[in-house]
C-alpha cells in the first residue's frame, strides 16, 4: 500500500461511531473508498462505546479477525464489540461470516457493499437469536441502502442480550453450580453412543452440575486438533451461548493439545472423561492414603497439560475438574510439580509398609475382611452405609 493509503487507515482509529449507529454514514463511505482503491476488505471492531478497537485489512476475498480478548466474567452473553467491514462488488454476507459470528458471540456482523466507484452500496447485517423452536442460531437482515437502513444499535444489542439472557434457563439459576454441556464424538455405534453419554451424564450429575444440553457426532475418522468436526463446534458454541453453560464435558479422553485447542475455539472451560472421575474421586476421598492417591493422579494427569495454555488450566482454582491438589498456577515450574509426584509416591509406599505391618495382626486375631467392588457411582459407598446402620 502507499503511504498515503497507510495514514488513511491508521486514522480510522480517531473515528468515533455514534452509539446509537451501527455505522455513521461518513465512516462507512471513508471504509468502501479505500477498500476500493486497495482491493482489499477492510474491517473495524467497534465496542459498545463507538470506539475503534481495531482496524484489519484481509485480502480481496476474505478476511482474517485475530484474537480477540476474553469475554467479561458475568451475565453478559455477548462479547460487547460488533464487526463491520467491507465485501468488494456488493457483496452479501456469506457463510465465513456467519460462522464468525457465532464462534466469537459477536453483538453484530455487518457488510458493507462496495460499489464500482467506491461508494457504500449497501449494507447487510446478521445477529445471534435467543433458543427457539425452529433452532435457528442466527438471524440474517436483507441487503438495504445505507440511506434506508434504520438499526438503534445500542438499544437493539441490550435489549438482544436480555431476551438471550431470559431465554437461557442456566442463567437464571440463583445457586452457584456449573452448567454443563455434554459432548459426545466417537465412530460407534448409536446406541453405545447414547449409553457413554447417559453413564457421562450421571457422573456430572453426582458432582451437582447441571446438564443444559448435549451435543453428538459420529465420525469415521475423529478429527485429531478438534476432535469435532469445525461445522459442529460452531454448533457447540451457539448451544453453548443458548443455553447457558459454562463448561464443556467430553465423555472421551481428550489429549493436551485437543484441550487447548478445544479451549481457545470455543473460550469455555474443556475437560473430559478422566478428569471429572479425578474430580469425583478429590471430592470423596476423606482418609489420608485416599487424598494422596487423588493428589497423584491429579498432578499426574495435570504433568504433560502445564505447557498448554488454556482456558481449562489457565489457573486450576476450585471448580469441577480442580479439586484436590488445590491452586495450581500455570506457570508452575514442572521440576517443582515432579519433586511433588516423588514426594507424594514415597508417603504412598510408607502408608503401604505400615499395612503390610498391620495385615498379619489382622490375620491372627481372626477379624474377617470383605472388599466392595465397583466403578466410579456405581453406589458402593450408600450399599457400605445401608449395611452398617
């Protein structure tokens, strides 16, 4: 680009929309002229306030957003900034578009179509939808003039992520449990499918968390970064968005790398199958051999996970799938989490010469000894309670 070019764009960010526009006619007309003459897409990300967060050039045909900043903690759905950019030859929203507005929860998507000689032809826009019955994840406004079109951006968007909020019913829940939505990927058959996904759900159930949904896909070949197929984990998120969870169960075991990947698409909390029976197994173990084994396999576990960064480990502080060895910082330095696994297997082996001791004392004084056998919920511990009261 020239130089000139390059100024025009870094003043953008001077620009400040109206909050009650989606767009000011000015800014648009300033956005289609230069991506005219650079044939490339321009976009801006405008927050809430009318304050130009960014500016990115893509290509001719497409354009890439680059990570945006996590959402706020608290009741709000939507990320709180809305993305308007350009489509050389009046061109409509289109699938990519689309797709980007559900994975980032975007307030708004808008396209403004560039005509021949520059000017702001048009201008389309599309939004998330509260749950419905049709199951439509998003609503796509009809290409109009720039002149015709009539949006009171900051009152549409409060009043869109209200009626969201209404018709989310995690979100109206006044107890702090987690709401969970449960994922299923495999190549088996359905009927093995639905019963992992049944038996996943009585695991969360027991650790009080709430099920809002679930989500399955059969694959023949499990995608090995996201284990979903891309087009499902769009789903996932708007079900994620509709219904209110804020944690993504997977009731198979998902490698680091599936979990930070996981974790960054989708910006939820990600843990699978071994970490919520980790979880269950942190939350009931009361004497000191039983602590010690959980701790163990936690910080086992954990091990080949702390070079990941995620939403899932960024700071192992309460919560399902972080019971037991306490706050783990991300940064934990691995010699030091080794030094622990050492120390920790050494007070397992003392404990197990202390029993050895005491198992033929046992023995002599004739005291009978019964073993209660089963997986994880399966009811062993109320069978022990109902036969001893």
């Amino acid at each position: 680009m020239k130089p000139g070019q390059v100024t025009r764009l870094e003043r953008l960010y001077r620009r400040r929309v109206p909050v009650e526009k989606v767009i000011s006619p000015e800014l648009a007309r300033s956005c289609t002229e230069l991506s005219h003459e650079i044939r490339r897409q321009i976009g801006l990300l405008i927050n809430r306030r009318g304050i130009i967060e960014s500016v990115i050039i893509g290509t001719d045909r497409q354009l890439v957003i680059p990570e945006l900043a996590r959402s706020r903690s608290g009741p709000r759905l939507l990320r709180g900034v809305r993305f308007v950019h350009t489509h050389l030859n009046n061109q409509p929203l289109n699938k990519d578009d689309l797709t980007d507005l559900a994975l980032l929860r975007l307030d708004l998507m808008a396209v403004l179509g560039v005509g021949n000689g520059g000017e702001p032809v048009s201008i389309s826009l599309a939004h998330l939808v509260p749950p419905n019955p049709q199951g439509k994840p998003y609503e796509a406004w009809a290409p109009q003039s720039l002149q015709a079109f009539q949006c009171q951006c900051d009152q549409f968007v409060q009043s869109l992520e209200a009626e969201i909020s209404r018709a989310t019913p995690a979100l109206r829940r006044t107890d702090d449990s987690p709401s969970a939505l449960l994922v299923s990927v495999t190549a088996e058959r359905r009927s093995d499918q639905e019963e992992r996904l049944r038996e996943c759900q009585e695991l969360a159930t027991s650790q009080g968390i709430q099920v809002v949904g679930t989500v399955m896909q059969r694959l023949p070949r499990i995608n090995p970064k996201y284990v979903l197929g891309v087009g499902k984990i769009t789903e996932v998120i708007i079900h994620a968005l509709q219904s209110g969870a804020d944690l993504l169960i997977f009731d198979r075991d998902l490698t680091p790398t599936q979990i930070k990947a996981l974790s960054e698409m989708i910006e939820l909390k990600v843990i699978d199958r071994t970490q919520l029976i980790l979880d269950i197994f942190a939350s009931r173990a009361h004497s000191r051999a039983g602590k010690i084994q959980v701790e163990l396999a936690q910080l086992k576990y954990l091990l080949p996970r702390l070079s990941q960064s995620s939403t899932a480990f960024s700071r192992l502080g309460g919560g399902i799938g972080a019971r037991g060895p306490g706050e783990t910082k991300l940064e934990t330095d691995l010699r030091r989490v080794r030094d622990r696994i050492h120390h920790l297997e050494r007070e397992l082996k003392d404990l197990s010469r202390q029993r050895e001791q005491q198992r033929p004392r046992r023995l002599r004084q004739g005291i009978q000894m019964v073993s209660i056998v089963g997986y994880t919920n399966a009811g062993k511990s109320r069978f022990l309670n109902a036969m001893t009261r």
